[in-house]
C-alpha cells in the first residue's frame, strides 16, 4: 500500500496543468496542440492510475471487512461471556422486573420443559462489577444443574431449580446480598446452597473479613471462635451431633459475610459449607455487641451500630501481700514472665533460654495442646516453672454459660494433673475476658485469674526487638509481663528480655512467687 501511495503522488506531480498554462494555450497553438497531446496522455495515466488503485482499493475494502467482522466477533464473545445472556435454551424465557429493593431490577429466567423445572432471578444493580460477580455464581451452579438435566433420564419426575436473591442491607454505600439455590436433581440429597457478599457500592468490590478487622490477628480469632461456639450451641438445640469445627469452620471461610441488620453480622451458609451434608444450612449470627472492641474501625462503624468501646479494665491493686512480703524476692525487684497458648514446637528452646539465665516462668497452655506435649510440660513443671490453666479451646469465657466454662477449665486442670502430677492453682481466661460465671467457676474449681500488667502484644508485631523493647520499657517490680511462647519471635525477645532487665537488678520469678497466697475466684494482674 505504501508503494502505490508514492507512485501516484508522484504521476500526479509530473503531469500536472497547471492554471498558467492552460491560458497560454489558449492564444498559442502550439502549446494548444502539446496541451492536446498531454491531454490524451493524460487519459491513458488515468487509466493506469485506476488500474493501480483499485487493488489498492480492495485491500482498504478487505480491511474494513476483516475489521467488522473482528469487532462483530468481540460483541458476540462479550456479550455471550455476560451472563445472565448466556443461558441460550431453547424453552428459556426472561423478563426484568423492579425488585422490592431500591435500584436493584431482577433478570428472571425460567425453563420448563419434560425435563426441568427452573425459576432464576438475577440481581441487576448498577454497578457492574456487583452483577458480573452475582451472576457468575448463579451461573456456576445453574451449569452444573443444566448438566445433571442433559444427563439424567427423562422418565422421571422433572428436576427444579429455584434460584433467588434476597438483600439485606442497601445503603448508598454497601450492599448485603445473598443468593439462595435450590435444586433436586432427584439425586440422594437435594441441593440447598448459598452465596453472600457486602459489596463496596463504589469499587463492586466484596468486602472481606479481614478488610472489615483491619487483618487483626487477635480480632479475627476471637469472630472464629465466637462463630464456632454459635454453631456448637445451636447444633446442641437442634438436637443434632456434636461437630468438630476446629479445622473446618476458619477464618478463611468467614471471609465473607452479610449485614443482616446494623446490630448483626451474618453467614447464612448452605449445606456442606463446612459441615457434612446431613447436618443442612446453618446460619451463624453474631450481635455486634459481642464484638464491640473488635469493630472500633472505621469501615465497621459505616456498616454496623457499634457502640463506644467499654472503659478500659481497671488494674487496681490486687488483694494480695505486697512483694516486701515475698521472700523469693529479696531484693523487692522481681517481674513474672508468662507464656500464654502453649506448648508448642518452640517451649523447650525456650526452657533452654530460661535455664541458661537461671529465670523462672509460668506457662498458661492450652488442655487441647497438654496431650502431645507432655514431655515438655513435665520438663518445664521439673526445671521449677509454674504451668498455669488457659482454658481448653481458648473461647472468650466471658460469652459462656456456667457450665461450659466450667467444663473449658476443668477438662484442662485433669489434662495438667494427668502430665505433671499436680493440678494448677491459678487460671488466665483467654482475651482476659472475666464475667461473673467465670469468677464463680474459678472459685469452685480453686483457681484464681491471673491476668497481666505489662501486654508485649507479641501477636501482633512478631518482632523480637520490639517485643523485647515493649517488655523491657513498661517493667516494673511486681510485674506480671504477657507473652505466647507459640510464636518463635517472642521466644528470641526472651534473651534481650532476661539480659536488660538483669542489668537493672531484676530477677525472673513465678506467678506464685510475685503473687504470694492468693484466694480462689480472685483476679490478679500484678505483684
Ligand atoms: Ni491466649
């Protein structure tokens, strides 16, 4: 194509009439005649010249064609990728039709034919992104039932499907959708599944878990364990099995989650979420005043009625003797380090560390982690640290009735006496969570709570420097310094820990040591 654009522009160039000489041809018959003859030569240029074009123009033509097809090609693609238009069946018929929610149409789609029965209402909102991701998850679950249909026989009974939305939360900025399905493929259960999101109106984003916890380690364990004791609970007064659910119901799959009211957090899941099928849908609701400091964010006050956080716990002076009192304590300058969520693979590198340095420590663990520790638990109760009760599940006691947290304690204090001979005398209720049931349980079970005065919050920055820092900077005599020996960057701090506070005339003693007598049902956080 370029090489015929030149040639012409320069044809052109050479044979060109210009105004000047036509008027002199005018007057002067020869250049009339050469005029004449240019004239004629002219003609047969033209002719050559149309005889190169029109290749040229064909292929301009070609392209042209080659080019429509190719965007006709890319609508057709596109917009058979955009469900809900994907559903091409010949017995299909749709219709849109407003919702009961405002600015949200549904695209209903219904089949009936020998086969199948089917009713699927779309969502349409305005942002696109929310419909794409709505419809992708209807579409998933209708392709599977279409195949059940193309499959199965057709003597039998019709298979159904019904398929709709219910919304529960619609402001200007975020919406709480779910998307119910239901199908009987007369397979050996029917299906009864479900889908939900709170979508960022403005981005069509879901809004995950995390995101709405700000990734808090300690927040998103406490939603999970709450989550795990509402399904417990409700399975027990539904009379059905008891269900493990330590590694089946996880934060991962709380990730998304309804607004069912500004008051609830909602997951309303279908069968076999995270249970097996027999047990059928369960919807775990949690009132957001069981998580009022977890959702001090932001994004959670938009979304939920959150009240202010309570005052923070008061840290009065224990009834306990003074440390002068304490004879372990001789010079008056004696802090308590303790270990929470244990045993695990780093306490006996942590013993190490602490016989290395002469220091003592009290180890809170865990009942459910006593079982396959308990060499190390024996180990540590030898070498004259104290192991202290931190439930068996690590719940919030505080949320539990009497008897659950009397059997949380309890089952722990055996799983202790069964390792290292004797039972424990004190207690630390994870997340520091008390309540009247859990003093009164700790009081019969002849334990005290021992809570701290000095929070690493370990946790959070798995940083040994600040960790050993933060430890270092708050510790005072009487100290009682909260640590998890679970995580191996805690375990590093101890060092820096052990060595800092020695130069400062410190010793590393027990709880029992720091706190002397101490009286069942009675919570402590200092020496
Ligand atoms: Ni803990």
């Amino acid at each position: 194509m370029q090489k015929h654009k030149k040639s012409h522009t320069k044809q052109s160039k050479v044979h060109k009439t210009t105004p000047a000489r036509r008027r002199l041809a005018k007057t002067n018959p020869d250049i009339k005649k050469e005029t004449k003859k240019r004239a004629t030569s002219k003609k047969t240029q033209k002719t050559a010249l149309l005889m190169r074009t029109v290749p040229f123009l064909w292929g301009i033509g070609a392209i042209l064609i080659v080019s429509l097809v190719a965007i006709a090609t890319c609508w057709i693609v596109f917009f058979s990728q955009r469900a809900p238009e994907a559903t091409q069946a010949s017995d299909e018929k749709y219709f849109f039709a407003d919702s009961k929610y405002q600015g949200i149409r549904s695209k209903f789609v219904t089949r009936d034919s020998s086969r199948e029965k089917t009713s699927i209402e779309y969502p349409i909102t305005k942002n696109n992104e929310i419909n794409k991701i709505t419809a992708h998850a209807i579409d998933t679950a209708d392709t599977t039932f279409k195949e059940f249909v193309q499959n199965g026989s057709s003597n039998k009974e019709k298979m159904t499907e019904t398929i709709s939305y219910q919304v529960t939360h619609n402001t200007d900025t975020h919406l709480s959708i779910v998307i119910h399905i239901k199908q009987d493929m007369h397979g050996a259960h029917p299906v009864s599944d479900s889908y939900f999101w709170t979508f960022d109106k403005t981005t069509g984003k879901p809004i995950t878990l995390n995101t709405l916890l700000e990734n808090n380690k300690e927040d998103l364990a406490k939603v999970v364990t709450l989550a795990r004791l509402a399904v417990k609970k409700s399975l027990k007064e539904q009379k059905q099995p008891p269900a493990e659910l330590e590694d089946s119901l996880t934060t991962e799959i709380l990730q998304n989650f309804l607004v069912a009211d500004t008051k609830t957090i909602s997951w309303p899941f279908g069968q076999s979420a995270f249970l097996a099928s027999f047990y059928g849908e369960v919807t775990i609701n949690l009132t957001v005043d069981a998580l009022v400091k977890e959702l001090q964010h932001p994004l959670a006050k938009q979304l939920f009625a959150v009240p202010e956080p309570p005052a923070p716990q008061p840290q009065p002076a224990p009834a306990s003797p003074p440390v002068a009192q304490n004879t372990s304590c001789p010079q008056g300058r004696c802090v308590a380090l303790t270990f929470d969520d244990g045993p695990g693979p780093y306490t006996n590198k942590l013993l190490d560390i602490l016989s290395g340095r002469g220091a003592k420590a009290t180890f809170f663990v865990l009942g459910s982690k006593v079982a396959g520790n308990a060499g190390t638990l024996q180990r540590a109760h030898k070498e004259g640290h104290q192991i202290g009760n931190h439930t068996w599940g690590h719940p919030d006691l505080s949320q539990l009735g009497p008897d659950v947290i009397n059997g949380e304690l309890a089952r722990t204090s055996d799983a202790i006496r069964a390792a290292i001979g004797t039972a424990p005398n004190s207690a630390r209720p994870p997340y520091g969570a008390m309540s009247p049931a859990v003093t009164t349980e700790l009081a019969k079970l002849g334990m005290s709570a021992v809570l701290w005065s000095v929070d690493t919050r370990d946790w959070a920055d798995r940083n040994s420097d600040i960790v050993c820092n933060r430890a270092v900077a708050n510790a005072r005599p009487g100290s009682i310094i909260l640590l998890h020996d679970i995580h191996v960057s805690s375990v590093d701090a101890v060092p820096c820990i052990l060595d800092t506070l020695s130069k400062q005339g410190y010793s590393f003693v027990t709880v029992n040591s720091i706190l002397g007598t101490m009286a069942p049902g009675q919570t402590y956080y200092a020496g």
